[in-house]
C-alpha cells in the first residue's frame, strides 16, 4: 500500500545525525527527521538527503 517498508525496498538508510544504519541497496543519508518523513511520504526540502538512492526516496 506504498507504506514506509514499501518505499525503502532497495535502499541503505543512513541518519547522519543518529548512530542508525538499516536497509541495503542504493546509499541514502540524512537526518533523522528527514528519512523518517520521506519514508511516510512527507515532503523533504532539496537537499536535505543525499546520496544515489535519495531520488527514488522522495521522487
């Protein structure tokens, strides 16, 4: 139903502001707060995650 597991299917999450790693797949950093609203569907301000999966997250 495109929940969060769904929208990190083939990506490695990293918190850059937080000891949390999880996932495999493509690279995508950010904070926190940032990868937790892109993987509930929330919008994220350019920038804000980096790395090749970071399109595919809030694309």
């Amino acid at each position: 139903m495109g929940g969060g597991r769904e929208r990190a299917a083939g990506l490695r999450l990293t918190a850059t502001d937080a000891d949390l790693t999880v996932g495999d797949g493509e690279h995508v950093r950010g904070s926190a707060v940032a990868l937790l609203l892109a993987l509930s569907g929330r919008p994220v301000r350019p920038g804000e995650l980096t790395g090749p999966g970071a399109q595919s997250l809030t694309g």
